[in-house]
C-alpha cells in the first residue's frame, strides 16, 4: 500500500510540465521534418492548385512575361473535366480492382499453406518466395520488359511455339503486364506478413478445434482465416493506396512501349503536368490533379472499409 | 587466480551445455507440436498438390531472376539467336563473356556504375539512420511521456500513412526548388527519412520492450531524461531499430520518382535512376549489360534482406497483429 503510494506520488512528482517539456524534446525531430516533407507540401498543393503561370502582354504567340495568377477552382474544373485524367482514373482503378485482390488472395493462399505444415521444410519457399521484393521496382520492371519482348524472352519464344503468340504490350494486355510486375514483387511481402498473423495464433486454438473434430481444412478456413481478417484489411488498404499511385512500371514500360502515353496514370499526368509536357501546365493543375487523387484514393479506401464491416456483420 | 578462472571456464561451459540442452528441448518440441496424430495426417493427394503449388509459385517468383543471370553473359546478338534458358557459350569462356558485358557496361555509364550504387548506398544509408533515429525518439516520446499536443500528433502521423506518398514529390519538389535545395544530396536524403510507417514502428515497440518500472528506477537514481534514453531506452530498441532501419532503406533505396525530379546531375544519381536512364536512350541496345548492371546494384540489397530476415518478420508482424 504504502509502495504504491510511494509510487504514484513519484509519477506525480515528475509532473505534468516536465512531461510535456521532455515529451516534446524527443518528438521535435520528428515533428520538424515530419512538418517540412509532409505538411508543408500539402499545405503548397492546396495554395498552389488556386494559381496558374499564364503568360501575359506577349501576342498571339505567347512570349509575354509568366505572371503568377489566382484562378479560383479553375485548376478543378480542368481536372475534372479532363478526359485524360479521367481515362487515367478509369485506368488505375481498374489495375486496382484486378490486381490487389488477385495478389492478396494468393499470398494468403501461399501463407496458409507454408503454415499448414503440410510440406515438412518451408524455408526455402518462404526465402524464395520474398526474394523479388529485394529488387527494387525499377529494376524488376526493367526485367520483365525485356521479358515481354518477343524477341529475346524465352516466355514469349515458348508460348509462340506452343502456338499460343502473345503480344505483351497490345492494347489490352499491356495493362495486365504491369499488374504482373507489380504481383511478381509485393507478393511475397504480403505473405510473410500473413504468416507472421498466422503464427501469432495460439496453439490452444487447434489443439481445441481438432478435439472438437474438424480436419485440417476446417481448421484452415474456420480458425485460422478468421484470425488474419485483421491483417488482410491493412495488406488491403495499403495496396489500394499503393496503386492508386502507380508510376514505375508504365514509366519504365514506356521505353519499350511508345503506346503508354505521358497522361497514361494519374500520377504520370501530374508528373508530366508539373514539368511542361502537358498544356495546361506548371504546379497549380498539376496540384490540383495530386489533390483529386488523393480525395479517390481516400474514397476508395473508405468504400472499402465499409464494404468490410458490412461482410463483417452479416 | 587460477582456481577463479576455472570456476570460471566450467560455469560457462555449464551456460554453454545448458543452453545447447534448451535448444535441443525446444527443437523437439517445435517439432512435435506439429506433428499430427496419425489420422489426422494429410493424405497422399493432398501432399502432392500442396507440393506442386509450392514449387510452381517458386518458379514463378525465381525465374526473372534466373533469366537475368544467363541474360547477362550474352550479346546482343546472342539475346535473340540463342536459347534464353541457358548460356550460349561453354564453361570456359563464360568468364570471358562476362568481362566484355561488364566492359559495355562501364562504357554506357561512362564509368559512373559503381559511382551510382555508392550513391544509393549514402542516400539510403544516411536517410535510414537519421530516420530511425528520429522515428524511435518520437515513438518513445508518445509511448511514455503525455505532452499536450501529443494525440493530434499521433493522430496526423498515422492519417500520413494511408496518404498515397508519391503525390507529395510534386510539391516537395517546388518548396526544394525554391529553397535551391533541388539537384543536392539533402533533397533525396530529407524526403526519405519520415516515415509514418516507421514512427508507428517506434511507437509500438516503445510501448512494448520498455518497461516503466525501469525509466522510473532510473529517475529516481537520478539520471536525467536523456542520459535514460541514450544509454537505456536504445539499448532496449536496438531490435526495432534494425527493424525500422531495413524499411527505411529499402524504402530509399526503392524511391524512383524522388530523384528522377529531384536530380539532373549524372553524377549524383543513385543506381536504379542510372539504369532507368541508360535504358531510356534510344540507341541502347546492350541488354545483357543492362541485366549485369541490374544484378549487381541489387546484390547488396539482396544480401542484406536475407541476412537480416529474421528483423523483417518482427516488423511485418508489429504491421499485422497491431492494428
């Protein structure tokens, strides 16, 4: 009693002030750059999506000095009203919707079955299978564009002499293509973050569900599914995010494929927009394009988490 | 004095025995906690399948790599006429092979290859250290300490890290620009080293390895608050730092759009930029040398991610089981 006492006036005397002092001392590295390369950047898209550079007092040419000016939401309307931007949407959800299911399904296949302990030595397949998130995308996507070239790629050269030729950078598979790249790297890295979820379960739980009867499949579907729901989400939510912004892989696809054009994602619409090869050009469209795929992005996500709870509840 | 010593030797040698004798125990355990009773093994058809989905995934995952390895003993030339799955030249002339690829190599970088994967190293290496540093400062700090301020702090971070990240190089690149901050190492470095993810990373590890009871007794000792941290609080992290330093790295080392915006100077660009650029040149055609190059500035990496396995996994499943 008198310990505890003892104690809680300890926890008093290191008072609410000095906590604050010290607390802040250890978070204002952090909270500085966290402010200079996150918030003050959003805060300039927000300022700057309102201006454009137009050029003033030149003739019909142009030529005229570039005058920093407030246009209200015009920067908005452009994008909005952009059918390239809105191709570009239309684009990156669709890679969305094939792609993340797709990868996440089967890493926590490929998770479920490392765990099940069906196959006696797993490491091998777990090392091998993380191994190509150790290469970075750029380098993966170089890989696979010369694995999609039909003259040099032995999966090109087979699939032609089976009788089957495909075109990986045709219309509508080049989409497909870079899904696969992307699927190639990150799978891995999904799973593993299964697995850690699916050794986190106690062992108590089958020991439980095999006296109860249930066979190992049942244990699978029934027990261990239902415990990783938690991680899934989060794989989820974080790969929705992550290719919402896709970038590398049409950017690197672009030098074997001229087809991918500049405005091909969104994020390759700013980029282009920010640096002049798009018309309207400079940062205020270019942020207000950043801003719109930032609402989608955040949209999407929370679509999905209500989708999520509403299969939860049933 | 000797007897000292050999009481001593064998008390380690009895840790040493001891705790071979734990492992032992805790192998045959491990093991036997998966083994199945009898009727309830998989049946034949069952393991098959489960083996032939395994090796197919793994062929999958590890053929790029593979093909990467013969691409970059051939020429051009070679890339088309030969079979893609295996070398076109005998045993003893791949050496030779090798060295004309490497050769192309340093001559369509202009001998700024291993300049390039040093620079990947500053940049991922400096901007790894400072975040970790500061990510585990800041996750301590919110883990133990109540300052005011400090939810809607957690509150932003964490919001940050759902934020697609890539939309913010367009106005990093503008506030660097008009600092004339663009085309210098801090404008790579600064950027990579915040991490949400890595601050939540902190966090969760402060709040869990770091008893209270300790940073109370070291108070009452006497030690001041940063003396606790320098000399208890990091010892007790150094796990999860290791932990944040590998994401924080990758994360750099991965990072494409940053320098390509950020960076014009050929002499400052890290090695996945020089490799894009390389590729990108409409005259290029040397692509058994690309492949080399590829090979060679992911070694590294590729050697630090399996050697560093076991820190990977306790941060994927801080990640997993926390929410």
């Amino acid at each position: 009693m008198t310990a505890q006492k003892h104690t809680q006036k300890k926890v008093r005397g290191f008072s609410t002030k000095r906590q604050n002092i010290t607390g802040w001392a250890f978070m204002t590295p952090f909270a500085v750059l966290f402010s200079f390369v996150f918030i003050l950047p959003i805060g300039w898209a927000i300022y700057s999506s309102f201006f454009r550079e137009i050029s003033e007092g030149g003739g019909a040419y142009g030529g005229g000095e570039l005058v920093h000016k407030f246009v209200g939401l015009d920067n908005f309307i452009y994008a909005a009203t952009s059918d390239k931007f809105w191709t570009g949407v239309g684009r990156v959800v669709l890679y969305t919707v094939i792609q993340v299911p797709f990868m996440i399904i089967s890493a926590l296949a490929l998770a479920m079955l490392i765990d099940s302990y069906i196959v006696k030595h797993v490491t091998g397949f777990r090392l091998g299978y993380f191994l190509p998130f150790a290469i970075p995308g750029v380098v993966a996507s170089l890989i696979w564009v010369y694995l999609y070239n039909g003259q040099i790629s032995p999966i090109a050269k087979g699939l032609a002499a089976l009788g089957i030729p495909v075109n990986f950078y045709s219309g509508n598979i080049v989409l497909l293509s870079m899904a696969n790249i992307t699927t190639w790297t990150y799978t891995g890295y999904n799973m593993l973050i299964f697995l850690a979820a699916l050794q986190a379960i106690p062992h108590d739980l089958y020991e439980a569900a095999r006296i109860d009867g249930a066979n190992g499949f049942q244990i699978a579907m029934q027990v261990k599914l239902p415990s990783v729901r938690g991680a899934a989400l989060l794989a989820m939510l974080l790969s929705i995010v992550g290719t919402i912004q896709l970038f590398n892989e049409p950017q690197i696809m672009q030098i074997a494929d001229p087809g991918i054009s500049k405005s091909y994602t969104p994020m390759m619409m700013a980029l282009n927009t920010s640096q002049g090869s798009i018309t309207p050009s400079g940062d205020g469209p270019a942020s207000a394009i950043a801003i719109v795929m930032a609402i989608i992005a955040g949209l999407l996500a929370m679509v999905y988490i209500m989708a999520e709870r509403k299969v939860n509840e049933s | 004095m000797s007897t000292v010593q050999n009481a001593q030797m064998t008390d380690k040698q009895r840790a040493r025995e001891q705790a071979r004798a734990r492992r032992k125990a805790e192998r045959i355990r491990a093991k036997a906690a998966h083994d199945l009773p009898r009727s309830m093994q998989p049946s034949k058809p069952v393991v098959g399948l489960t083996w032939i989905i395994l090796v197919f995934a793994l062929l999958y995952f590890l053929f790029p790599i593979y093909w990467a390895v013969i691409a970059s003993t051939k020429s051009p030339s070679e890339l088309v006429s030969t079979n893609g799955l295996w070398f076109a030249v005998g045993p003893g002339e791949i050496a030779n092979a090798v060295a004309k690829n490497y050769a192309s190599l340093l001559g369509w970088t202009q001998n700024r290859f291993w300049q390039w994967v040093l620079n990947s190293f500053i940049y991922s290496g400096v901007s790894a250290a400072v975040g970790t540093v500061i990510a585990v400062m800041a996750g301590y700090a919110t883990a133990k300490f109540d300052f005011r301020g400090k939810g809607v702090a957690i509150g932003i971070v964490m919001g940050c890290m759902l934020m697609p990240a890539a939309l913010l190089t367009i106005p990093q690149y503008s506030i660097f620009h008009s600092l004339h901050l663009t085309n210098t190492v801090l404008s790579v470095i600064i950027p990579c080293s915040v991490s949400p993810f890595g601050f939540f990373l902190g966090r969760v590890y402060a709040q869990s390895s770091v008893p209270n009871e300790l940073l109370e007794a070291a108070r009452i000792d006497g030690a001041g608050e940063a003396r606790i941290f320098f000399t208890m609080v990091l010892r007790l992290l150094s796990p999860a730092m290791v932990t944040i330093f590998l994401f924080l790295f990758v994360g750099a080392w991965n990072n494409f759009l940053l320098p390509l915006m950020m960076l014009t100077d050929e002499s400052l660009k890290p090695i996945t930029l020089g490799l894009y650029g390389m590729a990108s040149l409409a005259t290029f055609n040397e692509k058994g040398a690309l492949m080399m190059g590829a090979l060679l500035g992911v070694l590294p990496l590729i050697v630090l991610f399996l050697g560093l396995q076991r820190y990977w996994q306790s941060g994927l499943s801080a990640g997993a089981v926390k929410e």
